[in-house]
C-alpha cells in the first residue's frame, strides 16, 4: 500500500478545543486575508500558522511532520500547505486530486463521512491522519445527513525547491 492512516491522540484528546480554535481561525482568515473559500484558497495561509501559538496544534503539527518523515522515509528538504476544509452536509467536496508529490488529511470532526479514492475508501474518524499519494483522484461522502460543519485540515507535501511565489501557505517540514 502507498498509503497510511494514523490515530492522533492530540486530535482525539482536544477535539473541543480544536473545533472551537478553528472556529476562531476560520472568521479571522476570511476577515484579514483576500480569502472568501477556506479550502479553494489554500495557498494563502497555512492552518498552522493561523493557530499559533496553540500548544494543541503545535503537538498536531509536530505529530502530522513525523508522520511525513516516517512516510517519505528521508530527510530531504520538505515544505508543507496546510489548510481547513470546514463544510456543511452540501457542501463536502466532490471528485479532485492535488499536484503535489503526498497528501494528506486530518479528521478534528469529519461527521458520518467517508473518503472514495480511486481503488479504496477511508472511513473517516476522529483523529484519524491519512497520507497517500497526492495526484490520486478523491471526494468526500456523507453517510449521513449531519448538523453543523464537517472539519478538517487538509495537507500538501512539496519537495521541489525553487524560488518562493504565491504559495504563500507553504511551511518547513522539519
């Protein structure tokens, strides 16, 4: 298999606290940034940055770069976007695929939801951290119908160093 799904303790641990600070982060992204979509406008922030200095997210940011290392299996220069997807029932993301080398998601409240790749699904969970490769086509199913948002934090893995541009969300993988 090319890819893994990992249990967080933090996430399963601080679910609340986490929803609540994404709550927070996602008003103050869309006052201070030119950013009307969370998800769609991933290359302007990163989740990380927008929740610092959070010592919940500092230990999932920790927790998901491990993560990174063990699947890539190097040190090589890495950098990482990360950002929140926050949807309702209607609004769960169809058929997509990312240009990056590695994708990944991170389940704070993924809802009764499941994750179609082509040739498997994930049955998304608290806490759970996918990595996979990040060009395999996917969409979000809802299960059932549920009340509020749908969170989670999306990620992508780069690994081509170049010249900074509007990637503005990019961060260190250390």
């Amino acid at each position: 298999m090319d890819y893994k799904v990992y249990k967080s303790q933090t996430v399963i641990d601080h679910q609340s606290l986490m929803i609540n600070d994404l709550n927070i982060a996602q008003a103050y992204v869309k006052e201070h940034l030119p950013v009307t979509d969370l998800t769609w406008n991933y290359r302007y922030y990163n989740i990380f940055a927008v929740t610092s200095p959070s010592p919940t997210f500092f230990n999932l940011f920790k927790e998901v770069c491990n993560i990174i290392r063990e699947h890539v299996g190097d040190d090589r220069p890495l950098w990482m976007q990360s950002w929140l997807n926050r949807h309702l029932h209607n609004e769960v993301l169809d058929w997509h695929g990312h240009d990056f080398p590695w994708h990944g998601y991170v389940c704070i409240d993924p809802k009764d939801s499941t994750t179609l790749f082509e040739g498997y699904n994930i049955n998304n969970e608290v806490g759970n951290i996918y990595i996979g490769p990040g060009h395999r086509q996917h969409k979000v199913e809802s299960l059932s119908a549920f009340e509020g948002h749908r969170l989670t934090l999306g990620f992508d893995i780069h690994d081509e160093p170049g010249t900074p541009y509007d990637q503005f969300g990019m961060v260190p993988v250390l």
